[in-house]
C-alpha cells in the first residue's frame, strides 16, 4: 500500500510539474523567482496588489547558545511598484550560559524605494531605509533599548536564463 501510494505521489507530482511548465514555457526559469530571494536582499520591490509574506528560523547550537532565533517580514507595495514598504518582527528563544532569551526582538519598520528598475545593461536598486523600535528587552538580550536606523542598497541583475546577481 505504501508503495501504490508513493507511484501515486510521483505521477501527480510529474503531472504538475508539466503543467506548470508547459503554462510558463514563454517565461525564462530566473523570472519566476526573481523576487524570492532567501539568502539575500534583492532589489524588487513588490507589484501592485502582492503582499510577500518572509519567514526566517536559525536554530544556534554552540558552546554558549542553543536555541531558536525566528523572523517574520511582510513587505506591500505602496500607492506603486516604486515605493514599498514592510515590517520585520524578530523573535529568539534561546539559552545563552544559562541565561534565556525568550521573547520579541526589535521591529524594524521598513520603507524601500525602487531607484533603477532592470532593464537589459542597468541592474535592479532598490535603496531600503529601516526606522528600529525599541520593542525588545535589554535586560533579556532581546533588544538594544533604543530606537535605531538601517540603510541597505541592494543591486540584482539577471546575468542569464538560470542566473541572478545581488549585492547588498
């Protein structure tokens, strides 16, 4: 039985995979996932009516923390695709030397604004400003206490069908 039903999983799942792909044919592979970056800051704002939902877990075991440190952004476009704006809220549990760090980090408040869009010689940029929230504790080592400011400036730039760039 275990085996009819791993066929059946397989048969469905190469069906889907031909849909799909016969539905994107005309689409080169980069540009369905040109905005779904994870390891890295891409320079595409969201289009109009796309909310992208980012969640992040790192699991830290070492000599003197183990534990979970977990993320969650949600970015919209605002008005346009040229302006964007987003939220990230951190969260840790973690054991430092016996200490523990539970609770909500410091939450940044996002505005990104979409500088040079691709075109086939000029790279994606999309300049981010973050205004930090003092949300966290100190004493827990959850937070820094005072409110703060972050600047990025990613680049992307699609370099083939397969293959894409960024650079923060």
């Amino acid at each position: 039985m275990s085996t009819l039903r791993q066929a059946a999983a397989l048969i469905f799942g190469i069906l889907l995979f031909s849909i799909t792909t016969s539905v994107h044919a005309e689409d080169r592979p980069i540009d369905g996932i040109s905005d779904n970056s994870f390891l890295i800051e891409e320079a595409y704002n969201q289009e109009q009516g796309v909310i992208q939902h980012i969640f992040n877990a790192i699991y830290t075991n070492d000599s003197r923390q183990r534990g979970w440190a977990f993320s969650f952004t949600q970015e919209w476009p605002f008005f346009s695709e040229d302006h964007q704006i987003s939220f990230t809220i951190p969260s840790s549990h973690l054991r430092d030397e016996g200490q523990q760090q539970n609770g909500i980090g410091d939450v940044l408040l996002n505005y990104r604004y979409q500088a040079l869009k691709e075109g086939d010689d000029i790279p994606a940029f999309a300049p981010r400003f973050s205004l930090i929230l003092p949300t966290g504790n100190r004493d827990k080592g959850t937070g820094n206490g005072v409110v703060g400011y972050q600047w990025s400036v990613p680049l992307s730039k699609k370099i083939s069908s397969r293959f894409a760039l960024h650079f923060n």
